[in-house]
C-alpha cells in the first residue's frame, strides 16, 4: 500500500506542476469588467472572443488536468484513509 501512496503521490505533484503550466501560458482576456465594456482592452477588441487553435488546445488540456488532479486527490486520501 505505501508503493500505490507514493506513485499517487509522485502523480499529484507532476499533474499540479503540469496544470501550472497549463493556466499560465494561456493568453489573458478581457481584463475583467473594464476590459469588457471598452476601457484598456490593450489592442485585444475587448469582449469576448472564441479561442482557436492551440489556445483552444490548451485551455481543455488545463481543464482536463483538473479533473484528473481532483481524482488523483481524491484517490491518495482513500488510499491513506483506507490503509491497514
């Protein structure tokens, strides 16, 4: 059991390092409200825009890692609640 409580570890660390990664190479929007409504969109339009392509890519790969992040972490406190 302390094998399976260090790999789930060991996963945990890489897929929260890994999601990181993910959200802080994505492009920002809008800058909030002001951003919205016109004031100091900085060249971007303002509003709201589709993502396309790589930004698409990575913004459901950074989604995708949540989720496995949260099975993960949800899996290591069984395993540690769960050990004899």
């Amino acid at each position: 059991m302390d094998k399976v409580r260090s790999a789930l570890i060991i996963l945990e660390v890489t897929i929260g390092v890994l999601m990181m990664v993910s959200i802080l190479v994505q492009t920002p929007k809008a800058t909030g409200l002001g951003g919205t409504i016109g004031g100091g969109d900085g060249g971007l339009g303002g509003g709201y825009r589709t993502r396309r392509g790589l930004e698409r890519q990575i913004y459901w790969t950074s989604w995708v890692l949540v989720a496995g992040f949260l099975l993960v972490s949800i899996a290591n406190i069984w395993v540690t609640t769960h050990a004899k």
